[in-house]
C-alpha cells in the first residue's frame, strides 16, 4: 500500500476575502450558510450612546474575513456571488494563502481587553456635564467598572482624583 502525501496545494489553506463596506457580518454569515468555515475576528468596543457607555461588535479587520478552503475539493464558484463578498485577494491570479499559524493567533487573542477600546483615553481633555464639578475640565485617566470613571481635576490648586459617572463626562472640543 501506497502513503499518500499532501501537498501545499491539496490541504486545506485560510484565505483572506474582501468584503463590501461595512458587510463583513453579512458576508460572514452568508458564507457560513453556504457550508464554508469561516473567521470573521471581533472586538467588543465600548461607545457612548445616548449618554451611556455601551459595548459594541466591531470587525477586527473592518473589510476582510477569513475562509478556509480547499484547492481540489472546495466549491470556489458561489463564493464572488455571495452577499457581502467583494472579491478573494489574489496576487495575479492566484488566491493568496494565509498561514494557518496567524489565524490560530488570531483565534487564541481575547475578544475584548477591558479599557483598551474606551471612548475615553487616558490623558484626554474632558468637561464635566453635570454634578457639583459641572463645566469645569479635567484630565481623564481611566475607566473603573462599566459605568464609572476617574479623573484628574485641579481643586483649590491641587491635582486630586475623582471618581465620576462616565455618563457625565464629555470629550473637550478643540
């Protein structure tokens, strides 16, 4: 009996595929649903909505995604058409492949690093909105929890920290 050896192009590979503007979740979806395995790396990013500090999906890669494919098995075909799809990067004409040791990567990082992807950054220039400290500036220097933060505010000529309500903060304009 003969071993059978695997090249390069009979395994399967990740390749990178471009998405539409901001379709990549449609993309994602609609390949999964096709039976392709694809990676579409997230992050939960916190944003201010309506005056609260929310946490939100966003793309790691804002019009790309990952999927898995096999040169000899894999259907290739229904994958231009599909919703969200822009195109397979190619070098010429030949799919890049993208090594599977850089997705395992990807796929091992945490989803969200808490503080990391505040709507605030440590050293900004904030005003206070509202509470005994309305209009006056300070500096921002971190998130405490989901809904608290702390703040460098000048008081009779001192620095001193203040805990807030991220709620009642407020980037600087200019």
């Amino acid at each position: 009996m003969q071993e059978t050896k695997y090249t390069e192009s009979t395994q399967p590979c990740w390749y990178v595929i471009q998405c539409k503007g901001g379709e990549s979740f449609r993309a994602a979806e609609h390949l999964a649903n096709q039976g392709y395995e694809v990676f579409h790396p997230v992050l939960g990013v916190k944003r201010k909505r309506q005056g609260k500090l929310t946490t939100i999906t966003e793309p790691l890669f804002p019009y790309y995604l990952f999927i898995r494919l096999d040169q000899i098995v894999s259907n290739w075909r229904p994958i231009r058409s599909t919703r969200g799809v822009l195109r397979l990067l190619t070098f010429g004409n030949t799919p890049v492949a993208v090594p599977d040791a850089l997705v395992e990567t990807l796929r091992a990082q945490p989803h969200h690093q808490e503080g990391s992807h505040s709507y605030f950054c440590a050293g900004e220039k904030v005003t206070i909105t509202d509470g005994p400290f309305k209009d006056l500036e300070a500096v921002f220097k971190r998130c405490k929890g989901e809904e608290r933060a702390i703040v460098l505010l000048s008081v009779l000529q001192r620095p001193q920290d203040i805990e807030l309500p991220v709620r009642s903060l407020q980037k600087r304009e200019g």
